[in-house]
C-alpha cells in the first residue's frame, strides 16, 4: 500500500480548518500529513486504518489522528457501487498543528491536559460513548454561522477540553509504528526509549537497558512496569510487531521471513506467535486484510 503526503496548508488566515466531507464515499487514499486530525463520523461504516491498526468504523465514531500518523478510512464494499448505493459518507474533520495558538500556548500550567491530550494523540485516539451534546459541539464548529474567530477558536479548545476529560478511550496504534517519544520530559524515560528505540531490532534485555541507562535491573524493571503497566519484554515485543507491521505495509515485496528478523525477532514461530498475540492475527492475514482494503 503507496502511502502518500497530503498537503492540507490552509490558504486562509485560520490558524486550522474545519470541514464537513459528504460523498458518496470517503477518499481511499493511504496518507499523513503534519497537522493533527479531529474525526467525527456522521454517517457510514467501513473499515478504518490508524497506523497498524485495523478495526471498523461505524456512526458517532471520534477519532483524534496526531501529526504524522498514517490513515485511512475505507467504506464498505456497497458504498463503491454506484449502481446500488443510495448512502453517503459525512464526516467532519478538523485539521491543525499542535502549535496553531504558538509555539507555547500549550505549554501553559492551565494547557496541561490539552498538551497530555496532544501528545497521547501521537499514536491514535478513538474515544467511545461520547456525550450527545459534544457530538452536538462538533457539528456547530462546521456549521456556516455568524460565529467569529475568535468563537470558533474557544468551541473548539471546549471540545478538545472535554475530549482531555473524557475516560472512555482507546489507544490505536502500537508504539512501535511510529516513534512518538522524541519530546519525553522525564529524562530516565527519555534515555530508556532511545536506547529501545535504536537498538530493538537486534538481541537486547532489560539488563542492556538498565545499565545503559545507569540503573540497577530490579529497580528498572520496577519503574518500567509503573510507567507501562507491562514488563518490559511485552513492550519490546509490541515494539518489534509494530515496527514488522510497518515494513508489511510499506514494503510490499520484503518477504515475511525477512521482516521477522529486520524486525528483531530471533526465529520465525516466536515472530507468528507474537505477532498474532498483540494484532489478533498472523503477518499473512494482516498484510491480506491491508492488500483486499486497498
């Protein structure tokens, strides 16, 4: 699957845009770009495509995309038949950088659960069971009213607010599609991940990373299960089928067997044992549902 950059600069003066897409399908395109993407669907159900993750799509659906974050949204078969088709796809999408208020809007006291918001958004958020009068808040924001700027600017901080507050969510993707660590206050944690990060596709253990990092392994292995709520053996391998899940979409002629061991794993069965433990499938039926989709 060709994944593609999509330019979304906004020629007007809005610092981000809103807009309201109804057709009879949705654009079947493999994508990203450097905004963020907030998604309300209105209407129609398919499939939906948020770095490695593959799950359904359905009405009332929210989805917050961060800046960078392959994506899709591919309708379901009868939506392409034009013949037979009598629904639409509506969905409102709001697009913005993460610094469309300034480069330190965010980084206000006050702004600390929008800027833990933004930042879990890196790899993906659906929220579930939203309450009807935000969903209501979505659809004025792409509403053509007598609505100014700056009115436009605080409905959409509320939504993101409640959207902060709101406990019923979903993290999509793995943590290994995407490195979404780069800007990690907590140094310890900083030096943890680079360390993950640039050496898990060879033979490591939690004793390679606490002393890179200058740690003893009990008191690392303590704080990695606080941070994660999992051993850190899990999170590698979640990191190791992350990464394969990439190359299986990306480089469509690499060979599994290839990418079991670029992805880090040491034998073949480990590598189908594990991947089908964290995606719920093996890597032939996940590049198969990708390949059928596109």
């Amino acid at each position: 699957m060709k994944l593609h950059y999509l330019d979304r600069t906004n020629s007007q003066l809005n610092s981000f845009s809103v807009t309201r897409n109804r057709h009879p399908h949705f654009l079947k395109v493999w994508h990203y770009h450097p905004e963020l993407e907030l998604v309300i669907i209105l209407e129609s159900t398919g499939t939906r495509f948020i770095g490695d993750s593959i799950e359904p799509f359905k009405k009332g659906d929210v989805v917050l995309i961060g800046a960078n974050l392959p994506h899709m949204w591919m309708n379901d078969e009868h939506y392409f038949d034009s013949k037979t088709n009598t629904n639409y796809a509506d969905a409102i999408s709001v697009h913005f950088r993460q610094d469309f208020l300034g480069e330190h809007f965010f980084n206000a006291y006050e702004m600390k659960p929008l800027k833990d918001l933004l930042q879990r958004s890196a790899l993906g958020i659906c929220f579930r069971k939203l309450p009807k009068r935000l969903l209501n808040k979505f659809i004025s924001l792409s509403e053509n009213t007598n609505r100014t700027p700056l009115q436009k600017t605080l409905l959409l901080l509320r939504i993101l607010g409640a959207l902060s507050e709101h406990e019923n969510y979903k993290i999509l993707s793995s943590a290994g599609f995407k490195n979404s660590f780069d800007k990690v206050e907590n140094s310890n944690l900083k030096r943890i991940y680079e360390f993950i990060f640039e050496n898990f596709t060879r033979p490591i253990s939690a004793s390679d990373v606490a002393e890179a990092v200058h740690m003893n392994k009990a008191a690392f292995s303590r704080f990695f299960k606080r941070i994660h709520r999992t051993t850190f053996t899990n999170y590698l391998n979640e990191i190791r089928v992350g990464y394969a899940c990439k190359m299986l979409l990306i480089e469509n002629n690499m060979k599994i067997t290839h990418i079991c061991y670029e992805s880090g794993f040491n034998n073949l069965s480990n590598f189908n044992r594990q991947f089908k433990l964290i995606k719920g499938m093996t890597p032939s039926e996940f590049t198969k549902k990708h390949a059928v989709r596109s």
